[in-house]
C-alpha cells in the first residue's frame, strides 16, 4: 500500500493494523475527493474550450472532443481584441510590481534602519490600511482621477494598485527586515557608505527572496483585479484581460467553445506562474495572511 | 553612524513617494466618502449640502438593509465553512504523504481572476448545458434549479463558488499554523494517552486560535465588502435577491448618479468594517493569551 506507514511508529501499526489502515485509506479518499472538486471546474473548462457547441450540447461534459477545436483558440485571439488586452495586463502588472516593491522597500528600510521620530506614526497608517475595504474609496477617486484627467488612462490604474498593494507589500517585507542581520550594513556606513549606495547595493540584494515573494503576490492581484479597471477604464485600447474578457464573452453568448477559449488563455499566465512558482506562492500568501 | 543614518533629506526621499500615494488614493478618498455622504450629487453638476439626509434616506432604505442582510448572510456562511476548512487543513497536518502537493491543489482556484471564475461558473450553473444540470437530468431528475436566477437560492449558488474559491487560502493559513505547534506538545499528550482526537480538540486547537481570529476577522470583512462574484454573475439580481451592500453602492453611484447617496453606503461599509474588526479582535481576545 502506498499509504504511509512511516518509520516512526511501527509499534503502534502493530497494535491496531487494520483500523490505522481503514482510517488511512478513509482520509486519503476524503483529501483526493477535496482535489477532484477543486480540479474539476477547470478540466470541464478545458474540456469545452476544445470543443464545437453540437458537442458541448450532446456529448456528456466530461467527454474528451471527438476532435479537439484548436482553432477556437485561434479564432478568439485574433478576433478580438484579445492580445490587446493581454498586453495591457502585462504592462500595467509589471509596472504596478515595480513601484510598490521599490517603494515598499525603501518605506521598510526608512523605518527599520533609519531614525527619526515619526516611523512608527507612520507604519501605523499603512497597517491602519490593510483594513480599507477598496470599495468606500471608489466615488472620491473617480471623482479624484476625472480632475486631473486620468480617468481612462492606465496610469490611474497603475498608481491605484500600487497604493492599495503598498500596506501588504511593506508588512512582508518588515518580518524579513527585522531578522536580517545588521553587521554588513553598519560595517558599510564605518567605511563612508552612502545611504543610497547602502540600500541599493547591499540591503536591497539581501532582501532578493523576500521581495521576489512579494512581487509574485502582487502580480496575482493585479492580474486579477476587476473593480478599479471596470470603473476607471472605459477605452477597449487600455483594458486589462480581466475586464476585456468580460465585455468580450458578451458578443459569444451562445458559442461555448469561444468562451472557454476566452477563459483558457485569461488563466494560463497564472497556471504557469503556479507551476513554477508555487512554492513561492504559498510562501507569500502564507506571510501576507497570517498577520492579518 | 547614527548621523548618516538619521539624515533627513534621505529618509523623507526614502518615505515620501510611498506615504503620498497612500494619503492622496486611499486616506483622502476615505474622508471624502465621509464628506459626499453629506452632499446631493450627481457626479458631474455642482454638491448641494443636505447634512445628514443621506444617511437617514440609509436608515429607511428597505432595499440597503436587505442588501445588507444578504452580506451579513454571507459573512455567516463564510465563518461556518472555517470549520469545514480547519477540519480538512487538521487532517492535512497529521502525517499525511504529499499533504504539500494536497494543499497546493486546493489553492489554483483562489489564484484565478473573479471574472473567469464568475464566467465559468455561470457555465456550471448553465440552465440547460451546464455541468449541474446535465448531471441531474442523467439521473431523471426534471425541472432542474434555475440556480441564477430563481430568486430563492441564487444567494446559495453564488456562495458554492464563493468556498470553491476560498477553500485552499484557508487550508494555507490553518496548515502553517499547525505545523507551527510544536511536536514535543504533541509528542507528550501522545505518551500521556492522548487520542487523535483529544490532540486535534485539546492542543492544537487552543494553540491556533490567534490565527482562527486572524481567520474569522477577514471572512466576516471579507464578506461584508464582498463584490466581484456577484456584479459579473448577477449584478446583484434577479430582483435583488442576490444584492448586496457594494454592489447597491456601485449601482447607487455609477448606474444611477447618486454619487452622494452611494459615497454615505460606502462610508456606512468602511465604519462597519472598521467596527466589525475592532469586536471580533476584543470578543477574541481572552483566547491570545495561550503561548506556547
């Protein structure tokens, strides 16, 4: 049986064999059976992308396409607007990732290696801001970013997410701040470092692990993000995959292949991302959670 | 030393771009919403004051506070599925062979876009060609649940993919925290004659509960701001059966330009959060004291 039956306790199996492996095998079944129900949306939405609605609507769901559709793939990317809106998340992703990482950075750095009296007035409002809910904000800034003609550029949405990203980029990195060890950068400061060459040369390669953790947390929330483009973008030209796919899903209310195409190709960046970076995934939800 | 690093200059470099975006887009607009709570307008034409008007129009709102009654619904169901999540991450915890690969299977869903996963699920809840559907009719099943649209369970139907989406964050943060309890405790209650059980209920449970709070803190707010899910599935439809207190503040204000109606449901949301956080953190708090 390939269930375990670990080293450590064999005494014990001994004493009770049979019940120790019934509760095994029930546990093992409930925990695959939790899986399947997590996996399962996502084969059925590979299943139909691949095919053509007479097979969507006669075959059983979760029959293979007698003839796997590739080309809905194809048709969707190339009659939409598809590749211009996945452009966009792109951009606006990796810029928003760039600004909150680096300013969160030197934010965490003022406070825990710097002195002056108001650092703890001023980590107190950025946790006070991990508490705001996004949506008792919405009014002001339309009204905000409509003043000074930003409304529909992306340049609103960059800076949004990257305020509203900056509390919980700032509190993952101050754990990782506060363990790392102090020598290197007061040896630096003995030998007539600057501040700057001190944190862009030694503090900041450092902290390589921990700001690749929080830059993949933020690129997750941003790719995914819905309100503030739904609300603050209206050109086709500058929306994100998230709210195109949205809008274009619209036009194929009857043809399922097209909609699952659509969706496929809005996941995939995502599916990779987990496939590679998982372990740094779970790393930073895990650290971006706890604390609350 | 500590006049390098205490330069001024440096350190207001180092805060200030960070500290201004968090004042200007997330602590200005949170006392703006408080401010056009106050006024009548439009969005575009000039505010009128009417002092506290919007808020006694909240008061009597029958609408809002059925709204609101849908997001408490969906604040309880959200804590009453921690318990689901907390038994699965315990048997996670014991010593089970790639509970790593388990616990990351069951976060992919909670890495994906709330439009694609609202879209997909729309799918499954297809009248005639979803996945659901399908399957109870194979079964004899006829006049299968119009799950979006019958106005008695469309509130259910939404939060099914609501615990789909959740589950594995969940699993995440309780798995961590178990694995965090130290093995000597375990190891003692085990010698001493301690069941499975008694572990689990007894010691693993009381030395969790910071982060059950931590937990319980963001399910309830979490619930009470909830939006996405809801405006792509639903817009809060049909007949309002499903609508809830973002989604009344969204249309308030963008579909029917009552900005300052909308900004004093937005305000009402912040206070209620900010309230719910403060109760939930005191009520709990006895239980902090637990060390290991």
């Amino acid at each position: 049986m390939g269930i375990d039956q670990s080293t450590e306790m064999p005494k014990r199996l001994s004493d009770k064999p049979i019940f120790q492996r019934v509760a095994k095998i029930i546990l093992y079944v409930f925990l695959i059976g939790v899986a399947v129900l997590q996996l399962l949306p996502l084969v059925w939405l590979f299943l139909f992308s691949l095919k053509n609605n007479q097979e969507v609507f006669n075959l059983p769901p979760l029959a293979l396409p007698q003839d796997p559709q590739w080309g809905n793939y194809v048709n969707v990317w190339t009659q939409g607007n598809i590749g211009q809106y996945f452009f966009n998340s792109v951009y606006i992703t990796a810029s928003a990732v760039i600004l909150t990482v680096l300013f969160a950075s030197l934010v965490t750095f003022a406070i825990t290696r710097m002195q002056w009296k108001l650092s703890t007035l001023v980590l107190g409002l950025f946790m006070v801001g991990l508490m705001i809910p996004v949506h008792s904000t919405l009014i002001p800034l339309f009204n905000f970013f409509l003043n000074i003609n930003l409304m529909d550029h992306p340049l609103a949405i960059i800076l949004t997410y990257t305020a509203f990203n900056l509390p919980i980029t700032i509190m993952i990195l101050l754990g990782f701040y506060y363990t790392l060890p102090r020598e290197i950068e007061e040896a630096a400061i003995m030998d007539g470092c600057s501040v700057h060459r001190l944190f862009f040369q030694i503090t900041l390669p450092m902290t390589a692990p921990v700001v690749a953790t929080t830059a993949i947390i933020n690129m997750i929330y941003n790719w995914n993000e819905f309100v503030f483009v739904n609300t603050f973008i209206s050109s086709d030209k500058f929306k994100t995959l998230t709210v195109g796919i949205q809008n274009f899903i619209g036009q194929y209310q009857t043809d399922w292949g097209a909609i699952g195409a659509t969706l496929m190709i809005s996941i995939i960046p995502i599916l990779i991302a987990f496939l590679v970076l998982s372990n740094r995934i779970v790393e930073g939800i895990t650290a971006g959670s706890v604390k609350g | 030393m500590n006049k390098v690093m205490s330069d001024k200059k440096v350190i207001a470099l180092y805060v200030l771009p960070a500290f201004l975006l968090l004042m200007v887009l997330v602590y200005i607009p949170i006392i703006l919403t408080g401010y056009y709570g106050l006024m009548r307008w439009d969005g575009i034409g000039a505010m009128e004051f009417i002092g506290l008007d919007n808020y006694q129009r909240l008061l009597q709102d029958s609408t809002f506070w059925r709204s609101a009654g849908h997001s408490g619904l969906l604040a309880i169901f959200s804590v009453l599925s921690l318990v689901g999540y907390l038994i699965i991450s315990m048997v996670l915890a014991g010593k089970i062979k790639g509970a790593d690969l388990f616990r990351k299977i069951y976060l992919i869903p909670m890495l994906l876009s709330s439009v694609a996963i609202a879209q997909l699920w729309m799918r499954i809840y297809h009248p005639t060609n979803g996945v659901i559907n399908r399957f109870l009719e194979s079964i004899g099943i006829e006049n299968t649940p119009l799950w979006l649209a019958d106005t008695n369970i469309v509130l259910y139907s939404i939060f099914i993919p609501i615990i789909w989406q959740y589950a594995g964050f969940y699993i995440l943060i309780y798995y961590a925290a178990l694995k965090n309890v130290p093995n000597e405790l375990v190891e003692a209650a085990r010698i001493d004659g301690a069941t499975p059980w008694q572990i689990g209920y007894k010691i693993k449970l009381p030395l969790i509960a910071g982060v059950i709070k931590v937990t319980i803190v963001l399910a309830v707010v979490g619930s009470l701001k909830y939006f996405d899910l809801i405006w792509v599935m639903t817009q809060g439809g049909p007949n309002g059966a499903s609508e809830v207190i973002a989604s009344y503040m969204y249309k308030q204000a963008f579909n029917t330009y009552n900005f300052g109606y909308g900004s004093a449901i937005g305000f009402f949301l912040l206070i209620l959060c900010l309230i719910v956080t403060y109760f939930i953190r005191k009520l709990t708090a006895s239980k902090e004291d637990v060390q290991y």
